[in-house]
C-alpha cells in the first residue's frame, strides 16, 4: 500500500487528536491514580481550639470555686465570642465544650494557671496576627490583645 501525503496527514491528525484528549482527561484527574490530598487545616483553628479550652478551663475553675464566678465569667465569655467568631470566619461548626466536673485545687493555683495558659494562648494569638492575611489581621490582633489583657487581670 502506497500512503499519500493527504492519508498521512490525517493520521497525524488522528495522532494528535488522541494525543490532546488523554492530556486532558489526565489533567481532569480521570486518569490519576492518586488520592487526593488533605486538605490543610485553617491557620486560625489553632486560636480557635485554645478560645474552646480556654472557656472551658474558666468553667472548671468556677466550678471549683464559685466565688470566682464573678471575675471569671466575664472572660471565659470572651473566649466563647472568639470562638464564635473564629468558626464563623474559619467556615466550621464549633463543637460545643461543657465544663468539667474535674476542677483544680484551691483559688490561687486556679488563677495562676489560666493566667499561664492565657499568656500562652497570646503568644499563639500574636503569631497568628503576625502570619495572617490583612483581611485576618483585625480579629487575630484583637484577640492577642483581650488574651493579654485577660492574662493582666489574673494577677
């Protein structure tokens, strides 16, 4: 068989055609055999799981003494508003976090621990103020703060 320069050139066509439709079936994915990647975690949800144990540390505390609650309620709900607020932006449910019925000792050692625990949640809050995006950077700073400030009357 002689092959003219028209039936080569509609090989070549046909060549290419199928050539162009399994390139682009492989770029669909159809042809992937992988798993897809994970998606990665929300750089906010960090500020978001310390806002949920924060809270509930407070509530732990006040129920280990309940002449706390009136100093302390004010800021375990702060920590529930940022939480809200958090999942809100973040796009998530907030899991719902109740108080423990396990709580620690006496009333100085309760105030000295959550004061370190929020002077540590500040400094997540603060890099994450640091690392956010300008749109971000407004409610992360105004949490690092409220978390300093909660840290301060704690003393």
């Amino acid at each position: 068989m002689v092959l003219t320069g028209r039936v080569l050139s509609t090989s070549r066509r046909l060549l290419l055609g199928a050539a162009l439709s399994s390139a682009a079936l492989a770029g669909c994915g159809l042809l992937d055999s992988g798993p897809e990647p994970e998606p990665q975690p929300d750089p906010l949800q960090p500020l978001l799981n310390e806002a949920l144990a924060l809270a509930a540390a407070y509530d732990r505390a006040i129920l280990a003494d309940a002449s706390l609650a009136a100093r302390l309620t004010p800021l375990a709900d702060d920590h529930r508003a940022h939480a809200a607020e958090l999942t809100r932006v973040i796009g998530t449910a907030a899991p719902s976090v109740a108080p423990s019925s396990s709580a620690p000792a006496g009333a100085g050692e309760t105030t000295a621990t959550l004061r370190k625990a929020e002077q540590a949640a500040q400094r997540t809050a603060v890099a994450a103020c640091k690392a956010a995006t300008p749109e971000r950077a407004g409610l992360t700073g105004s949490i690092a703060a409220c978390r300093a400030t909660h840290a301060e009357a704690l003393r």
